[in-house]
C-alpha cells in the first residue's frame, strides 16, 4: 500500500447470479461491480457518484465486507486492503470471526434514517451497541460516551432513553453518525447519507460530517449519485457507470472541469452556474441505463455517449492520466474536449 493510503480496493468484481428454471440453475448474473480499484487517503474525503444502480453500494459493502454474509451466493474477487496499527490486511480474505477484529474501524451510514435504526431499541442502546461487540468499554464508560457522543452530533445527551420514532429525518441521521462514530473508526463509508431528507436539512448533516471529520481525522468514501452534494465535501471525487469507474480526480477539477462525456453530462444535469465556462451546453443523455444483466460490451456507456465510435465496443477503456491527478476512461477525450452536441441532436 502507498504510504498515504488507508484503505485500496483492487481490481474488485463483484456479480450476484440470477437463478432460474425448474432447477434453479443459473442463467444470468448482474455484474454489479466490474474491474474497480481505487485508494482512499488518510483524512481524505472521496466522493462516488454514479446513477442509481452503478455499483455504489456494492463497493461500499465490499469495503466493511459484508457482501458474503448478506449475499451467500455472490461472486467476489479483488483485494480490498485496510492500513492498521499491527499492518496491511486484505478484508476480503477474513471470515466472519476474523473480520470481527477490524469492523470497528470501518463504520457505514445508510441511506435511509427511518429503516436503519431498530425502532424497538432507544437512542441510548443503539448508540452503545457497537461498543459492545467492537470495544472493551465497561457499561459506565459506554454510557459516558453515549452521551458525548450526542451532544457532539447536536442532539442533547437527555435524550438517549427516547425512542427512534420521536426524532425528526435529520436527528435520525445524527443518531446514526453517532453510532457509526461510536467505535472510533478510521474510515466512514457514508452511502447517500443525505438523499432521503428533506433539502432543507441536507446541508446541515453535510457540515456535521465535514466537521465530524477534520476534528477525528476520519477517512470518508461519501457516496451519492448527485456531483452537487459531494461537491462541497470531496477532496477527490470518482464517477461510476455501470459497475467502472470512469473518472477521478481532484473534486474541483471534476466539478468544473470534467473530461469523461458521462461525467459531463452528469455535471450539465446540475442546475448551478459554471464559472469556468463560457457556455455551458446541457447534454442530454438519451434512454436508461442499461441493466448490468446485458451490460454492453467494451464502453458501457456506448449506448448513450454522444461521440461513441465503433471502437468503443471492443474493450473496457481503462483509466488514463489526462491531466495532474486527473485520469478518465475514454482514449478519445483530453482535458480540452467540448462536447456540445447532445446525443439528441446526433440522428
Ligand atoms: N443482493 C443482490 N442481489 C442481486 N442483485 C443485486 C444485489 N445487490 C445489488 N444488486 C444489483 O447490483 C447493481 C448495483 O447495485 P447497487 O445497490 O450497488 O447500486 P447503487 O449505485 O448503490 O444504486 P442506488 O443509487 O440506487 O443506491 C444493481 O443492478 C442492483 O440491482
Ligand atoms: S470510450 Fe467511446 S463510448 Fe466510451 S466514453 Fe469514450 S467515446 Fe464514449
Ligand atoms: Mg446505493
């Protein structure tokens, strides 16, 4: 691992076979991560945005290793290498038992605040329940930091014998970054942790993570399928199509600069000005996203890319260096490319 890193992924494939027939054989699989590898830096944030089915939370899975025990019959190979205090461990390679030892320092956020609390237990016990299986804490030293904990997400420590439902979306969230922090983790896989409340109060827990993570100098994978919301709090951002990455880069250099035509697009979506352009032209991408079932071959994005060429079905384009720390996966664009025609227009 480079000395930077806390965490890399290699390679990582992930597919879920699809069972049929009378005998339930398998006849297809959803390739829902093809070929990924990407480094997390220590204290970095990294954003991962994609549209919904990309693979986002498949990677995040992959990453606190839960994808076998979720998903018996999954198919993974890859490496996905965790910096620790006794060295470098492949998490991939751990079973159950093994993984028992590292979980604390990695912690996920979910998505959804309403599904991810257990509604029977209150506030207080499902903030304490990762120190009990990850810490040697005795029952005082949990409660003490229950408490602090709470006060430290904005809610107040009073509150701890409430119950999930008696919270608002946003305070669920805080009680839910609470219980990810609990443990002291290195690492903060936050998967859309903020695509389910209201906008109003998105930015609010934006800052809170933001926050939360230069003062414990977390490491956060902040995954979301809109560039405006990673936007603020990425120090690097990656763009993911159908189960590849095809952009990363510095966050500022993505969000104004892109050079991949999917992230282009992905950027024209959001309704924001582009002080770096002259004009900035909407491309309209046409159709859904394929299903990763008949992901297409070579360019997955072929079937929607507004400059695609017959090449583009030969092989998957691998990431190349465009520009300092800018790499995209696409030979036929440079930092310079201005795409103006919208796939639209191109019949
Ligand atoms: N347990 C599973 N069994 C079968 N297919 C799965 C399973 N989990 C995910 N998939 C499929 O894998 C693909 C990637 O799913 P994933 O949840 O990682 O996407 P995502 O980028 O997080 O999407 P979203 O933005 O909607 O959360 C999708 O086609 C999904 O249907
Ligand atoms: S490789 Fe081809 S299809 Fe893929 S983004 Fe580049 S031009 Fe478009
Ligand atoms: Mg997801």
């Amino acid at each position: 691992m480079k000395a930077e890193n806390i965490l890399e992924v290699k390679n990582l494939r992930v597919k879920f076979p699809i069972h049929g027939g009378l005998f339930l054989k398998k006849v297809a699989e959803v390739k829902a991560v093809d070929g990924v590898s990407l480094e997390l830096k220590r204290g970095e944030t990294l954003g991962l945005v994609g549209e919904s089915g990309c693979g986002k939370s498949t990677i995040g899975k992959a990453i606190i290793n839960i994808l076998k025990f979720s998903s018996p019959d999954v198919e993974i190979e890859g490496e996905v290498w965790l910096r620790t205090d006794k060295g470098e461990v492949d998490l991939l390679k751990l079973d159950r038992g093994q993984m028992r030892e590292y979980r604390g320092m990695i912690q996920m956020i979910f998505q959804d605040p309403y599904s991810s609390l257990n509604s029977r237990m209150s506030v207080g016990q499902i903030i304490e329940e990762p120190m009990l299986y990850h810490t040697n804490k005795s029952k005082a030293e949990r409660m003490e930091k229950v408490a602090w904990l709470m006060e430290k997400v904005g809610l107040q420590a009073e509150q701890s014998k409430r119950y999930p439902h008696e919270f608002s979306g946003g305070q669920r969230q805080r009680i839910g970054i609470a219980r990810s922090l609990a443990t002291d983790p290195k690492i903060i896989v936050a998967d859309e942790p903020v695509s389910a409340l209201d906008v109003s109060i998105q930015a609010q827990v934006i800052n809170l993570l933001q926050e939360l993570q230069e003062e414990f100098d977390l490491s956060l994978l902040f995954v979301a399928h809109d560039l405006s919301v990673v936007e603020h709090i990425s120090s690097r951002i990656a763009v993911m199509y159908l189960g590849n990455l095809v952009e990363i880069g510095n966050g500022i250099d993505i969000y104004h600069n892109p050079i991949h035509p999917y992230s282009k697009a992905l950027l024209s979506a959001v309704p924001l000005p582009n002080p770096n352009k002259v004009k900035k032209e909407r491309i309209i991408l046409k159709g859904d996203v394929p299903s990763p079932i008949n992901k297409p071959s070579g360019c997955a994005f072929r079937t929607r890319c507004p400059i695609a060429k017959a090449e583009c079905a030969a092989s998957i384009p691998p990431l190349e260096l465009k520009k300092e720390n800018h790499f995209a996966a696409c030979p036929y664009v440079s930092y310079d490319t201005i795409i103006t025609e919208s796939i639209e227009n191109k019949a």
